[in-house]
C-alpha cells in the first residue's frame, strides 16, 4: 500500500493555516466539504460562527451550500478544504466511497502527490495532439469508481460529434485500451519524497491510497513515528 497527498500541497494545511483560511472565506466561495463516505462535495461557504467546545476549546461551526442543490450543511472547519482551483482537470464526478477498514502504512511505503497542472479540457486538436505518448491519470465515472486515478498512456486522438477524445493504454500485461474524453484526464503529481510532506500532514487531512491499482481518496486518521493510520 502507498500513500500520496493530494492534488494541491495548498489544500493539506496545518490548523493555524485552516484558521486563516477560513476567517478569511468570504459568502459565495467555493470550498470543498467532506461527506459521511470521506469523500468531497464542492459548495459554496455562507457563514461561520466560533463556539466553545466542552473541553473550553475553540471551535469555528460552517454552513454551506453543495453546488447544483438548495441543500445546505453546517459543519466543523475540520471538514471544510480549499477548492481545486483548476477544476477542469477532475471534471465534476462524485467521490468514491472505498470499502475498506482503518489501514495502518509504514512511513517508508508513502509517496506524495505535490501540485499538478490541470488538463485543459478547452484545447483545440492541435494542442491535445501535444499530449500523445505523455504519461497521465485516467478517471471513471461508473459506479464504484468514481473519484479513483489509474495511470496510462495517450496513444491515439480522433475527433467526435462530442469533443475531442483520446485513446489511453493502461500498464499491465493486458495493455487494456479506452477511448476517453479529456475531463477524465489529469497530469501524474510531481515525485516528491514522503519526507517533504509527510510531517505536514494532520488528522482529517485528505490524502490518495494506491489501492488495487489505482489511486482513491482517503483520511488521516492519525500519525505515528513511522506510520501513517487512514480510513
């Protein structure tokens, strides 16, 4: 098993910095909210407010409203991240719930993610030609899939009465091939040693999971001296 952060280093913030970041949210901005299954949802922030918590610790309580619905959540600034600035490169697909247990990793079993450029799912033939034999992450939107990341190839491009759409090679003995559409493309994270981000990291944190082949959203549970607990 291997670990990565996520797409932004921006979103996997200490406290003090998500403190800042949300005293500082303004009505209407997109955030991300985390749901029950550990996945994200984009919304808008409406307002704040600060309480005492039993302990006497300060706690600030968020209302929002999830995008595209009247629905609206309040929640602990725990659960609240900055949104993916270039939203075009992980297209508008729900989260992925994985069915698995609190997992234990080693430190030394953990790979990071590190900023990564957005895909422009606005580029004419001639740029997504560029991207022929480039090495990227491909997405899913079945059920079950959804929201996970598994690395292939651009081997082939061809124009359709939809847009542009790209044929992708996955690794493996198999060599499986699909025709995509580029909002399931994103650019592969930049290699940055675990030792860069991991002491960064806090509980509640989002980081990815290379799990059966693929990469999937998981949670900070908690840190130890050489692992790393997540949900």
């Amino acid at each position: 098993l291997f670990l990565r952060a996520m797409a932004d280093e921006q979103r996997v913030i200490s406290k003090a910095a998500a403190d800042e970041w949300i005293a500082a949210l303004g009505e209407g901005e997109v955030v991300e909210v985390q749901d029950k299954q550990g996945g994200w949802q984009r919304a808008e922030f409406i307002s704040r407010k600060s309480l005492r918590g039993e302990a006497g610790d300060s706690l600030i309580q968020c209302t929002v409203q999830l995008l595209g619905t009247s629905a609206q959540r309040t929640v602990r600034e725990c659960e609240l991240r900055p949104a993916l600035k270039e939203e075009s490169a992980y297209g508008e697909c729900e989260a992925a719930s994985v069915s698995v247990a609190p997992e234990e990793v080693e430190m030394d079993e953990v790979e990071t993610g590190g900023g990564r450029a957005a895909i422009d799912v606005a580029m004419g033939v001639e740029a997504a030609a560029t991207l022929i034999g480039q090495l990227v992450e491909v997405t899913s939107f079945e059920e079950g899939l959804r929201s996970s990341w598994y690395s292939a190839s651009v081997q082939e491009l061809r124009e359709q009465p939809g847009g542009l759409q790209l044929s992708v090679q996955y690794p493996g003995d198999s060599g499986e091939k699909e025709w995509v559409s580029l909002d399931r493309l994103r650019w592969p994270p930049p290699d940055v040693p675990s030792s860069v981000w991991s002491g960064r990291v806090r509980r509640g944190d989002p980081l990815e999971l290379n799990y059966d082949a693929g990469w999937w959203q998981v949670v900070l549970l908690e840190r130890k001296t050489d692992k790393l607990s997540v949900f």
